[in-house]
C-alpha cells in the first residue's frame, strides 16, 4: 500500500509468499483470537479487536462495543480494502452493525476525509457494556475516539484497587470511568472535573448504571479549579486530552503537562496518591518523566514513583513498531 508525498510513503500486510487476499482475513482471526485468551465477555464486552501495527494491519482500528463494531481508517490503503474488511469482519466476528467513525489528525495527514457512517446493519447510537463488570453507557456516534477509552482499562481498574475508603478527584473525567471505578472501588467521595458541561449527563448516567452515590460534578478548567480549590484528597487522577499533536508544539506541552502536576503536587496532603497519564504520542516516557522531575522540584515536594502504566492486553505492540507506544502513567506517591 503506497502513498506517494505522504510522511509514510507505504504500508505492509503481507510478507514472504502470503497474498494480501490470503494475510488480511488471517490478520483478523489472528487478533480476534488473541482476545479471546484475555476477556470473558461475560465481564468485559468492550475491547479493541484490531489494534493497528500491534495486529499487522497498519492504519485500521476496530473496537467492540458488545455486539456493535467501531473501525478507523487512517490510510489510503486501507481504505481501498474497507469493503474486504467489513466482509471479513461480518464473516468472522457476526456483529449486528459496524460503524466507521473515521476522523483521525492521522487521517487528515495521509490525505483523507473524514468519514462517520453506518458500514453494515443498523445504527445504534447508545451501547451499553461491561467492563471488569462495571456498566458503562457508550455513545459511538458522538463520543471521544470511538466512544469509551479502552485504552485506559487496566488503569481504571488500578484506579478500583486504590479506591477504598478514600477521597478521590478524578480531573478530565469525560464520561467518568475513573470516578465510576473508584466508587465500585470503595471511595467515600469522588469529585469529577470536566470543563465540558454535556459530560455530567454521562457520568450521571454511568454512576446510576452501576448504583453509585457519594459523587459532585464539578464544571471547571482543570487548570483553574486547581489553582483556586483547596485539597483534601486521598487520590488524585490527571488524565487530560493531549497537549501536542505535532512536534512543533513540544515546548508549549511540555510547560502544560507540568504546570498541571505541579498544581496538583503543591496541594496535595502528605502520603496522598497522584496518577498522572499522558496520550501525546510525542511526549515519550522519558520525557515525560522528566516534565514530573521538573514539576516536583517546583511544587518543593519528595515524590517517588509507585508503578507505571499497565498496557492493556487489547493494545499490543508490536517490537517492531515501538512507535505505537503513546500512553504513559506514573502512580507517585506524595511525601
């Protein structure tokens, strides 16, 4: 799959004597029976089937949202296979609708435009799923990426572990799923920030699902509520949007991502937790490291580092394309 002009001039699927008519449907089978290994869908119904690289297919997400299919196209080449795809994908997996909602900066980069439309079977907007036997409401028509970050699954359950008996503030909360995870967990209070207002909708309806209580949504710039609020939290959770998508913009995201933490670090009580996670591709784990390095020195607190991100098993990467790898989280632990 060539893309002359492009930052990426080509992409493979197929290698040695496989036909690509051969390697994309056994790509597939290949991916959908990795996951089979890890979930019960009895508990989690909401995964990545198809991770891109990770799964030898470059360029093609596909989600499962119980028994509805979400797939990205970020390339050229695979969107002349789209319709091979959806035929595979019926055929193997026998989902009740998939639906492309293609709107990538990727996408935008290789030379193509958006797409949101229903591919195979009906459109249901709100998906109900499970996920480590939480419920959790899904909007795929009209919610971030695909609909629910699966991506962070491993760390909402991190988020469960730690909960018990604490006062937890979950900062960019979107749809709630950490506030959702901390209650399950056994949180005696969570705050949820979000400068979106529509999202209190959401996690009021994620919280109900579940039979939650003891929870305030705060509507508020992270930045400022952090500035101006008093702390008395136990756990706090940063989880913001990513602050660069083009590597000019490294030196802005760098000051953002540490003013943020060190906002956080300044106030936070001695022996409190914080989790602070990154999704800029460009700010790499290192570098990342060295922005919470710095926002520690700043905010003159002793800081040590707990645990690190947890790869959900639905996210593989493959060893060669380390590129992949753009989530980081630091569990720290507050002197």
């Amino acid at each position: 799959m060539l893309n002359k002009g492009r930052s990426i001039l080509g992409h493979m699927i197929a290698f040695g004597n496989d036909s690509l008519s051969m390697a994309l449907p056994k790509r597939i089978e290949e991916a959908v029976n990795l996951r089979k290994r890890w979930f019960d869908p009895t508990h989690t119904n909401a995964i990545r089937l198809i991770n891109a690289e990770g799964d030898g297919i470059p360029g093609l997400i596909v989600d499962s949202y119980a028994d509805t299919l979400v797939i990205q196209v970020a390339n050229p080449g695979i969107e002349g296979l789209k319709s091979e795809i959806v035929s595979h994908l019926v055929n193997i997996i026998k989902p009740k609708a998939i639906y492309e909602k293609s709107t990538s900066f990727m996408r935008m980069k290789e030379g193509l435009e958006p797409v949101r439309a229903c591919l195979y079977g009906e459109e249901k907007a709100e998906i109900e799923v499970l996920e480590n036997g939480l419920r959790y409401s899904v909007n795929i028509l009209e919610g971030q990426k695909t609909g629910l970050f699966l991506d962070m699954r491993e760390m909402r359950a991190l988020v469960r572990n730690l909960s018990a008996g604490k006062r937890v503030l979950n900062c960019f909360a979107y749809t709630g799923g950490f506030s959702v995870s901390a209650l399950a967990g056994g949180a005696t209070h969570v705050e949820s920030v979000e400068s979106s207002a529509k999202c209190e909708a959401l996690v009021n309806t994620n919280l109900t699902l579940n039979g939650l209580a003891n929870h305030e949504f705060v509507c508020a710039d992270v930045f400022d509520f952090l500035k101006t609020s008093s702390f008395n939290y136990d756990l706090v959770i940063l989880d913001p949007p990513a602050f660069v998508k083009k590597r000019v913009d490294i030196a802005r995201a760098f000051k953002a991502y540490k003013d943020l933490n060190r906002h956080a670090m300044e106030k936070m009580p001695a022996g409190s937790l914080l989790l602070t996670c990154s999704c800029s591709y460009h700010v790499d784990e290192t570098l990342f490291q060295n922005i919470l390095f710095r926002a520690a020195c700043e905010s003159k607190r002793n800081i040590r580092i707990i645990e690190k991100h947890r790869l959900a098993h639905d996210h593989p990467i493959s060893i060669f394309h380390p590129e992949s790898s753009y989530l980081k989280s630091f569990l720290l632990y507050i002197e």
